[in-house]
C-alpha cells in the first residue's frame, strides 16, 4: 500500500510537509493492524482532498490534514464511541445509538485539537461536518465532504460517479458538494436506514438555495 510522496502536487514548506508525515505516520500507527482497509481508505481520502484543494483554490495542506485525520474514531467500537460522544458532551437532540455512523467526526474534531495543537481550527471543523455536512460550509468543508465521498478507493455508484463527472467538468464547488450530500440522502433512504432529522434540514435549505441560483 503506497502513497504519493508529500509534495508530488503540491509545493510544501519543510514544516507542513513533516507535519503531513507526521500524521500519516500516527494514523498508520492507529489502524494499520486494527482497520487496515480504512487506513487504505484514509490516505485515499487526503490525496483526493489535496487535488480537489488545488482545483478549487483552497489550502492543500489543510485539505490533505483533514482529510488524513478525518476517520481517526472509525478505530472505535460502538460503544466507546457512544462513551466517548457522552463524555464530550455531543448532543443531536436524538439518541446517539441512531446517529452512531455521524459521531466519529464530531468526537474526533473534539479530541484531535490536544493531539495536534499546531493545526488551525478550521482542519477540526472540516473534521466534524465530513459526517453531517452543513447548509453553511467553507471551501475546505466541502472539499472534505467530497473527498470521503468520492475517493477512488469507493467503487462507482451512480451518484458518486455524478459527482466525480462533476469534477472532471471542473462544475463549481458548491454544485459538487451538493451533488455529494443528495447522494449521501439518497443512498440513507435507498437502504432504509434512519435519517437525521437535521440531514432533512440541511438538504431543504441546499435544495432551496440551489432552486435560487437557478432562477
């Protein structure tokens, strides 16, 4: 299992480039035995982030950092994750036992700031709403979002190859990024499993704003 060397595309400084090792490494320590695949699909994920970054004008290094940490809780079993969502004081206004696959990026955008002080706020909120998504994201939120979604580990479906199409077509950010969350609903409903309330409110004001920029 291979990776691009740090700064293939993009130029890193000396110090983001170590920082970027520095994380790759923790994270391999972390599920390399454990959850080997997700390790694979983790690095995945930050070399999408990266390129996506450099596409779209945002921050490669913050991208590729988020992206690489993204996952850190999938390590976790349920129930730790239950405990440890509690002892952080998660609350979604329904029982955690229902949004379990959305907590992993709300407790470790918790708990990765201690780990890795030197990281900017906006890595850990790009962290958090990779789960939930958001009517107000950043450029580094959604490209996050994407990447999780899109990665070319994730056999094709046809609505994450919509959006890959949309990236290749070099579509506006915000569209791909509502092509993604549309297809994160979609797939939840397709499987009948349960859906957040807040995910309906979040695709409502998407589809309302989208519904706008098309007038």
């Amino acid at each position: 299992m291979g990776t691009e060397p740090l700064g293939t595309c993009a130029d890193y400084d000396e110090g983001q480039a170590s920082c970027l090792e520095r994380l790759e490494g923790d994270l391999r320590a972390r599920m390399a035995v454990a959850r080997p695949r997700r390790l694979e699909h983790s690095l995945s994920v930050a070399r999408c982030a990266e390129s996506l970054a450099l596409s779209y004008g945002v921050d490669p290094f913050l991208a590729r950092a988020a992206g690489t940490l993204h996952d850190w809780d999938k390590v976790l079993t349920d129930e730790e994750l239950l405990s440890a969502a509690r002892d952080l004081g998660i609350d979604l206004g329904v029982d955690l036992h229902l949004v379990l696959p959305l907590l992993h990026g709300l407790t470790a955008a918790r708990e990765l700031p201690g780990l890795y002080p030197e990281l900017p706020p906006e890595v850990f909120r790009a962290i958090g709403l990779h789960t939930l998504g958001s009517a107000e994201m950043s450029p580094l939120d959604m490209v996050v979002f994407v990447a999780d979604g899109i990665e070319p580990l994730r056999p094709a479906s046809p609505g994450i190859q919509a959006t890959r199409d949309l990236v290749s077509s070099r579509a506006p950010l915000g569209e791909v990024y509502w092509s993604a969350f549309a297809g994160g609903v979609e797939y939840v409903i397709k499987t009948r499993r349960y859906l957040y309330p807040g995910t309906i409110e979040v695709y409502n004001a998407l589809a309302l704003a989208h519904e706008r920029r098309g007038r």
